[in-house]
C-alpha cells in the first residue's frame, strides 16, 4: 500500500496507521501464521515483498518507505531466528511494476517515480517468476537479505531478460 502519498506533516495519520498495517502488521502475522506448519514439516520459504524505498527515502512516501524498511528487518530477523531450523526468508525488491499503484503515484506528482514512463516499469509477471525462483537453493545465497530486479545478474538467474 502506498497511500498515503503525503509530505510527513501532511500526512493523514489514520491513512499512515493503515499503512503500517498492511505493510508490516500484514507480513509479521502471515509469518507467524505459517511457521507453525513449516517448523512442523521441519522447514519452509517466507517471501516477502520489500522495495528500493526501504534503503532510498522518497519524498512524500514516509509511511510507504519506513514500513519496506522495517519488512527488511523483519526478513532479516526471520531468518537469523528461524534458518537453523529450516525456514528460507528472504525478500524481493521489485523496483517499479507495471500495476495499478503506478498509476496512483503518477497521480500524485511527487517525487521522481511519479514522473518515470509506464514502459520504464517492469511487468508484474516478473514479479512472479522472481518469487518463484527464490523458493529454489539458487537463491540461497541472498537468504535474510533482500534481491533487487534492477540488478542484471539476479534477472539472468531468475530466467528474466536482463536488458
């Protein structure tokens, strides 16, 4: 969720409350929903979507960066708990896709993602087969870290053009 696309000081704090719920309450209790039964079948993949906006602050989307970035922690602290015993979390840094969240950002105007054209964004199937690959032992190495798509070298291992 991006909303709300505000200014700090601007910002709805109910809109940013949801965020936060979405965002970061959302992936905190789908994680623990699904450990139980992959702790139980002796282990298990926790992907979970994280962003650019998590390292890189971006005017007007305080809400949206600084719950990425705490989805980057999470990930970060799932695996350092949880590898030992099976689990595989790791997260997935998209950069821009092709959804109808450009278009909201576009509308806003703010910062230089709203001005980027609809063919510079990838196309959600990407997104897809990325995911895909990191529930294989090729991904391994990037366990408790976060894979870019803007990276050539993790497009090519995950069988995406890197053009």
């Amino acid at each position: 969720m991006i909303a709300p696309i505000a200014t700090l000081g601007k910002s709805d704090p109910e809109e940013w409350g949801r965020a936060v719920d979405i965002n970061l309450k959302g992936v905190y209790n789908a994680a623990r929903a699904a450990l139980p039964g992959m702790l139980a079948k002796g282990g298990g993949t926790i992907l979970n979507l994280s962003s650019g906006a998590a390292t890189s602050p971006l005017e007007g989307w305080s809400a949206y960066c600084a719950t990425k970035a705490a989805v980057l922690m999470l990930t970060r602290c799932l695996d350092r708990e949880y590898r030992g015993r099976g689990i595989r979390a790791v997260g997935l840094s998209p950069g821009t896709v092709a959804t109808d969240m450009q278009r909201t950002i576009k509308a806003s105007g703010i910062n230089p993602v709203s001005q980027l054209d609809w063919e510079a964004h990838i196309p959600p199937d990407w997104v897809a087969r990325a995911l895909a690959w990191m529930c294989t032992a090729e991904a391994d190495a990037h366990l408790g870290g976060d894979v870019s798509l803007r990276s050539p070298e993790i497009r090519a291992a995950a069988g995406l053009p890197t053009g």
